[in-house]
C-alpha cells in the first residue's frame, strides 16, 4: 500500500528507513567515515542521480545535504535520497532561493539559471563532509558562503560572473574590469571572521592527501594513502567546477576511478586482508550509532501507534504536500531513492 484516503484527506505511506548521514556524522564527533565507506555512499548516491537524468524525468533535487540521505539499516551502507519537496523538472524550474546554503552552487547564489548540475556540486560538498566530518563550505550567510569557496577553489571566471545580475552581492568591479571579492562587506557584517586569499585554502590540505587524512586520523591506514587521496580529491574537483556545463555528470562519475573500486551491489568478492580490515572499520562505525537508530526506531514506532489510532478514528492526519510529481517517484525502480517525498505527519485530536 502506497497511499489511502482517510476521512477526505490524503495519506502516504512511506517504507521505514533509519537515521539520516548527518546523525552519523554526529555520532562519530564529527571525524567523518572513512574513505571505503565514502565511496560507497558515493556510489549509491551517483546512481540515484543518474536515475533522476533519465530523459523520461530530467528531475532536480534541489535540496542535496545529509539530512537528506538516510541509511536503510543502522548496521548496513545501503542508503536512499529523500525529500524532494523542493524538486523540479529541468523544464519546469519555478523558485531561485533553493539548496540548502552549506551545499549551494554558486550559480544558483548568481541566480543565473540552474540545471540537474547543481546536484553534483551538492554532492561534491557531501563527500568532503562525509569524510572530514565538517561542511567544506560553512557560510554564515550568502556572501560568505560565495568567499568560502572562493579561498578553497579560487576565483570565479569573470564569463560565468558577467551573466549574473546579482554579481553586485559578491563582488566589486575593478577599473580594468577585473572582478573583486566584496571582504570588506563580508568583515562589517562579521569582523570575527576571517578569509584567505582565493585558492589559498587548498583542498589538498583540508582532505590531509600527503599527511594521513583530516588533522592525519587515517595515517597509516589502509585505503588512505595519498595515490587513494589523489583520486578522491580529482572526482571532488570535477563536481566542484564552477560552469555547471563542465561539472562531472553522474553517469561518468561512477566510471570515475575512485568508484570503479567498489564492486557491484550482490556479486561474490574475494576481498583482500586490507579490504576485509576496512569493511570492519566501516560496520564498527555504523554499529557506534545504533543508540541513535534505536531511539529514531522507537519514535517511528509511536508514529505507528498513531496511526492505528487513526484507522480507529480518534486522530486525523494533516499532510503537507510536496512542490514536486510525487506520482513519478513513487514506485520508482531506482533501488537509492525513497518511495516518495519525505513529509511531516502533523497529529491533532479528532474534535468532531
């Protein structure tokens, strides 16, 4: 069952998934999950965008981030992307303020138009979270959000600024036509912050490729070394591209390197000693965070009592619908994607 009527409103029944990657990341105080581990959310995560390409969907999530991705088992890597209440078809783009800001493309900050590419820089951003346990981007508001990136992946190219009519928010324009970063503006609205120059925060340096990993946790430890950090770090940079027309697409991002190393989903491996060392450091991190799965399980639990108080009719549901076709996502075969859009079961008692 999918979906039934109740009293003349309109319920959806949702699979039961566990917490989402941003509850991991809390629960490993913020250290981030291992380099295995990251490639194979990756993996699942480039699928569920490939899915969403096809011709027959052209669908933008619009809202990519960890809250958005919850694993299907506490103890399993298998995950699924939800909430599309913000999605859109290519063709059918009706709102500018979308994303969530740590995870905002910069053309979408530029508020020019914005294809199914905004995903893949979303996701470039996930990925180093997912590893470092910190946002690479963590802006306090629009135009530190654009300096953020600006000193980790230099300046924008003045073609893709020119065709912005909001490039006045982030930059000011030299003599010689040359643009410049607004700082000044940036330090009055917050003095205690402080920004290197652009491309001098280098990624390299953040993802620790020569020194063992973030702040060196990985030193020494299987599947980190800095040919396996060069590798991650070059997909990063290719969904990190400031045009959105030469962002890594989804379909050859997964025949990227860095996730040719993961086998395919249910085929037989025969797993060297380092490997088998990593996927036990992978379960031994998702294990650490079966209390906060437990406690997720037993409030979904109570949301099941509530609502077989609703089939006896002591409650009624309100559901707030989402922005986007649920009617082409729910069913849909991609094994990464929710049955349908995350919503928000708001209970009221019954005063009739």
């Amino acid at each position: 069952m999918t979906h039934f009527t109740f009293r003349g409103h309109l319920c959806l029944v949702f699979e039961l998934l566990s917490y989402n990657l941003y509850d991991l990341l809390r629960n490993t105080n913020f250290r981030g999950v291992s380099l295995h581990l990251t490639r194979k959310f990756t993996q699942q995560l480039c699928s569920a965008l490939e899915f969403l390409s096809r011709p027959d969907l052209q669908i933008i999530h619009c809202d990519l981030k960890p809250e958005n991705i919850l694993l299907v088992n506490p103890k399993r890597s298998a995950i699924k992307l939800v909430d599309f209440g913000s999605s859109c078809h290519v063709n059918e783009k009706v709102y500018q303020y979308i994303q969530s800001r740590f995870y905002r493309s910069p053309d979408v900050l530029l508020g020019l138009d914005y294809t199914m590419s905004i995903d893949i820089w979303s996701l470039g951003c996930i990925l180093v979270e997912l590893h470092t346990g910190e946002p690479l981007f963590a802006g306090q508001n629009e135009l530190a959000q654009m300096l953020k990136i600006i000193e980790v992946l230099g300046p924008l190219p003045p073609h893709v600024i020119e065709q912005s009519r909001r490039w006045p928010v982030f930059f000011e324009r030299e003599p010689n036509g040359s643009f410049i970063p607004k700082y000044q503006a940036a330090k009055e609205n917050n003095a205690k912050v402080t920004y290197k120059a652009p491309g001098t925060r280098k990624l390299s340096d953040i993802l620790g490729v020569n020194s063992g990993g973030p702040m060196g946790r990985r030193l020494q430890e299987p599947g980190h070394s800095p040919a396996d950090y060069a590798i991650f770090m070059d997909l990063v940079l290719q969904m990190l591209t400031y045009d959105p027309d030469k962002r890594i697409r989804p379909t050859k991002a997964l025949a990227h390197p860095f996730l040719r190393r993961t086998p395919v989903v249910g085929a037989p491996v025969s797993a060297p000693s380092a490997l088998l060392k990593q996927q036990q450091q992978q379960q031994s991190t998702l294990a650490s965070v079966t209390a906060a799965a437990t406690a997720a399980t037993a409030a979904s639990n109570r949301h099941a009592n509530n609502l077989a108080h609703i089939m006896s009719g002591s409650a009624v549901v309100n559901l707030g619908h989402a922005r986007q076709p649920v009617n082409q996502l729910i069913g849909a075969p991609s094994e990464y994607i929710g049955n349908s859009v995350c919503m928000c079961l708001v209970y009221a008692y019954d005063l009739l």
